[in-house]
C-alpha cells in the first residue's frame, strides 16, 4: 500500500512505553514526526528507525506544543496521534479512502471516536462512551485553543466525522495515573484562576461528589464494574486537586 501525503504528528515525553507501537499504526504517512519534550528515557532511541523528522522543546503544555509543531509539517492535511493511541486498520482504511477527496471535501477537519482501555479492560461507559477528539486536519484552517490541558481544535471551517476509532490506552499503572491527574490539576488551576472567584465548599465538596456522581451514575460507569468505580473516583479526586492547586497557586505556594 502506497503512502499518503500526509504527515503524521506525535508529541511525546517519556514514551518509550508506547512510541514504537504508535509509530508503526501511522507508518502510511509520508512524513513521520516526533515531537519530544527532552525525554530522558530512549523514546526518541527507539522512535528514530519510524520517523522521518525529530523536533525536540521544552514543554511548556499540550496545546502550546502541539501549535508550535504543526506549521512545521511538510503537508496541508495532519494526522496527529498522541503516543498512548493507535490507529487501527479500520481506521487506516477510512482514510485511505477519503484521502483523493480531502482537498476536494467541505471539511477542514475530521472528528473520530475513541475506544479507551483502563486498567486493562476496554471502558464501554463511565464518561468515556462519546469521547471524540479532531486527529486529521488542515495545518492552514485548525489550530488548538490555548489552554493548559484539554485543549481541543478549533477549526476554521466545518468539520466532519469518521466512522472507525483510535484506540486510546490511558493506563500505564495506578500511580503513573495519579501523578498525571496531579499534573493536570497544576495546569487547570492556571487555566482556571482568571474564571473561579473564591475556593469555597462549592469547589471542594460539591463539585468533586458532582464528578464522582455523573460518572458513575448518570453516565452507568457502575457497567464497567470496579474499573468503573475506580475512574469515577479518580476523576472526583482530579476536581478535588484541581481546586487545591488553584488554592496554592494564588498564595504562591505550590
């Protein structure tokens, strides 16, 4: 099968874990590059066989990184794949064969769903049933939204969906997910300070029960048993950090 001209992104920091795997699921792409945040495993070691250009920055966040690499793409349309997804055959082939038409289309993107795995089993619901995200694009019309963490595409133009979906493996171990819900916190309070007036019980109790309460409830993540319960907690105790942060960064004590 012929490559497409299209050039694939992969921002990574310490993935060495995923990064041969991810790289192979987008090896019809034209252009391969790896964007590395200074890793000090052998990611970019083991990623140079699969790739065809190497950037390397500080990173400063998702969505800044991500900006900063896509005018450097040699092609208009983009695929970019964080290193904990894959792209399928599936999926592969749906693009394959809307390629000829891209430049043609009305879209100047493209959503696609995503089947998630935690704690080794794949989640059906607990919040992650709809999860979507833009992976193919034009570099000219899209562009992600400056903020700290869930930062999505905003694109000019309409975008369209692809029916097949990455697959997303978010779990590497318990405690590597706990650090990265820390992480995370740390950078929404920053995105939050300028839209939160003051911490109160609202912000620490309620909204945490509220997240534990969707995701396991309303959203049927008691369906995925345990790992169900595990996540709506997980996401209660993101929320919870979140304030906590916010808390700390404003008496500059974090």
């Amino acid at each position: 099968m012929s490559k497409l001209a299209l050039s694939a992104i992969i921002p990574a920091y310490n993935e060495a874990h995923n990064i041969v795997d991810v790289l192979k699921s987008v090896d019809f792409c034209d252009e391969i590059i790896l964007v590395d945040s200074n890793s000090t495993d052998n990611t970019v070691e083991l990623a140079k066989p699969h790739i065809t250009k190497l950037l390397t920055r500080e990173y400063e966040h998702s969505a800044s990184q991500k900006n900063w690499a896509i005018p450097q793409a040699k092609h208009e349309w983009i695929l970019l794949v964080d290193a904990d997804e894959r792209v399928t055959p599936a999926l592969k082939e749906e693009i394959f064969k809307i390629f000829p038409t891209l430049d043609e289309s009305e879209h100047v993107g493209y959503w696609m769903g995503r089947r998630n795995f935690f704690m080794g089993k794949q989640v059906r619901y607990s919040g992650w049933k709809n999860d979507k995200v833009i992976r193919l694009f034009m570099k000219s019309k899209c562009r992600y939204v400056d903020k700290h963490v869930h930062s999505e595409i905003k694109a000019d133009g309409s975008v369209g969906w692809l029916e097949n979906k990455l697959l997303h493996y978010k779990y590497v171990s318990i405690d590597h997910h706990v650090i990265k819900l820390q992480r995370y916190a740390d950078l929404q309070a920053r995105d939050f300070d300028k839209k939160v007036g003051k911490i109160t019980a609202f912000h620490v109790v309620l909204k945490p029960f509220w997240g534990f309460f969707k995701h396991y409830v309303l959203q049927k993540g008691f369906l995925d048993g345990f790992v169900g319960f595990t996540i709506a907690y997980l996401r209660s105790y993101g929320i919870f950090m979140r304030y906590v942060k916010l808390w700390l960064y404003r008496r500059n004590l974090n």
